[in-house]
C-alpha cells in the first residue's frame, strides 16, 4: 500500500469542517491527561486533516488537539495535510496502523475499531494484521458481538471505557434486546457491585433467565422488591449485596435444589456426625454417591472413630440427611 507523502503546512482553524468526525476514534474518557500535556509542551505532533470540496478540511487524527487549539482562540496550527484524493481506506490504514503502536485501547475505543475494520475497507492480510493487532477476533459472530457494542448506548460505552464494567459483561449487555431503561438500570447495579467479570457476566445472564421464567419483562425483575431490598441494604457492604442477590438468583431459579440444601444444613446441625468426620453430599444431590472424610492420628483413634460412625450411621438423623424428602412418622389408623 502506498500513499503518498503529507505535506506539513499550515491552515486556518476556520477551515475545519467541526462536523465532520468520520475518522473519530472516541474514547469515552476525559481528556484531562492530554489537556494537561498540550499545556505544558503544545503540540508534539502535527494533526493529521484531509482537504475537502469547498474549501474545508476533514480532521483525520488528533481531535483532541484541534478542539484544545480551538478553545485557546488560535487561528492557525501546522498540519500533516494529505492529498484530497488520498482514499479514505488508505487514510484508515494509516491511522489504525499508529493506533497499533500507540496506548492500548479502551473497550469503547475496541468496539469502533471493529466496526471500522469490518465495515468492508479492509481485507485479506490487512483484514487479518488489524484483527489480530487489536485482539479482535477472527469468527464472524463473535466479531458481530463487538460491532453492536460499538452501537451501544453511550451510557455502556463510558462504564466500558473506565472500566466500571468489565469488556465481557459490556459485550452481554450490547447485546440485550430490552429497552435503554432497563439497560441502564442493570448498569448501575453492576456499578454499584463493582464485582469480577465473571459475576457481572452472572448478574446480567441470571436476570434475563428469571425474566423468561416468571413470563415478565426484566424491568420488573430489576424493580422487584426482592432487588430492592438486597441493593439498598443499610448494613450491607458491596460484596455482601452481591453473595446476597446470587443467592436469590439460585432460589428463584432452582428451588428445590435450594430447600434440599438449606433441609441438610438444618439436619446435619440437628445430627452432626462424630468428631474428625465430614460428610459431603453428591453434587446437586443428584445420585446416591455420598462421601464421608475421617481424620485420625493412629490405628486406635481410627477404630474408636468408626465406631462411632456406625452408631451414628443405624440413627434415625443419619438416615433423614440421606432421605429425598423430610422423613414423615407414619400415618396412625385413626388419622
């Protein structure tokens, strides 16, 4: 790819085309540290702008820049201006190609960028080197994922780029088909929790499921007073809220495994089992494998202590943790 040389002269800042941002890369984060740098040593570099019909030039990179040297009142600034028929890919190749080598991006920052990429300016090994330069992937529906996180509401894409929420859980959340209301309101949650990844990703799968359980919109799933009441707990820290709400999510969704854990609790404090001995259930309590952990420091000390595990073992409470279902006394004749 060739093209061809900018030639560093200067223009009037009145001659910039303020509207037209098509080669904008937006950040989504404040512009303090750059403010700060252009105070201190003005421009290190000469923006980059693109002569258009009628007189005007199209910002191609450093926006920032261009809008500091605006609010300063100054009416010219040296720039790279390139060709007016340079070719607006050649121009993107470009300006990804320094975006490679320059600071890391932003999730938001990564979203446009593949919007950019797979928009049809680019194929082949060039399609490939950006995919792969900025970690994007290659699968077409995972792509596509990325592309309508780029479409997001703004409020996704600023939590995306500080990082309040996490890429994963901003790349779920694009992805809702639900109303910006009840997107914003699962944001704040996840804001306000300020959890892993993982869990963020949880919280926003768990509540769509609960949604299509009970036939409601998840509004009023977010809105219920369950939420509520863990989300604005007094005493409460984040981390607190958070065992809390993943623990509603799991008695909504599978009760019975729920109330099958929280009866062994209760029967196993009721009946514990002999000193030095653990007994764990099946996982889920699903099958009639059960394990039981014995801890003893000699031949003597483990005889005593299977002997106490076979008295306990013929108990009517050993027998109730095993059962299903709550042992029932039987029926008397008169019942």
């Amino acid at each position: 790819m060739q093209l061809a040389a900018a030639a560093i002269e200067p223009i009037p800042l009145s001659r910039v085309d303020w509207d037209d941002r098509r080669f904008a890369i937006e950040s989504f984060r404040p512009a303090d540290d750059i403010r700060a740098s252009l105070d201190g040593f003005g421009l290190l570099s000469p923006p980059w702008v693109l002569p258009k019909v009628g007189d005007k030039f199209a910002i191609v990179d450093g926006f920032k820049r261009m809008q500091w040297l605006r609010e300063r009142g100054e009416e010219r600034v040296i720039c790279a201006v390139f060709p007016a028929d340079a070719g607006v890919w050649k121009l993107w190749a470009r300006r990804l190609e320094a975006r490679l080598f320059g600071p890391p991006l932003n999730t938001a920052e990564k979203a446009q960028v593949a919007a950019i990429v797979s928009s049809g300016l680019f194929e082949g090994k060039w399609l490939g080197r950006l995919l792969d330069g900025f970690d994007l992937p290659r699968r077409p529906e995972l792509l596509q994922r990325w592309m309508r996180l780029s479409q997001a509401d703004r409020s996704i894409l600023e939590a995306a780029a500080l990082e309040t929420i996490h890429e994963r859980a901003a790349l779920e959340l694009a992805r809702w088909p639900e109303s910006a209301e009840d997107r914003s309101e699962v944001l704040s949650i996840l804001e306000h929790l300020r959890c892993s990844a993982s869990i963020q990703v949880e919280i926003i799968e768990r509540f769509k499921d609960i949604s299509m359980m009970r036939g409601m919109p998840v509004g009023e799933v977010l809105r219920c007073a369950e939420v509520r009441t863990i989300l604005d707990h007094p005493e409460w820290n984040r981390r607190e809220k958070t065992q809390a709400l993943r623990l509603w999510f799991d008695v909504v969704r599978l009760p019975r495994l729920k109330a099958r854990e929280r009866r062994f609790s209760e029967q196993l404090h009721r009946t514990p089992p002999p000193p030095g001995a653990q007994l764990t259930p099946p996982p889920s309590f699903e099958g009639d494998r059960w394990r039981m952990e014995v801890v003893f420091s000699s031949g003597d000390d483990l005889r005593e202590r299977l002997g106490q595990l076979r008295s306990w073992s013929l108990s009517s409470g050993f027998h109730a943790l095993l059962a299903p279902e709550p042992v029932r006394s039987p029926r008397s004749a008169s019942d």
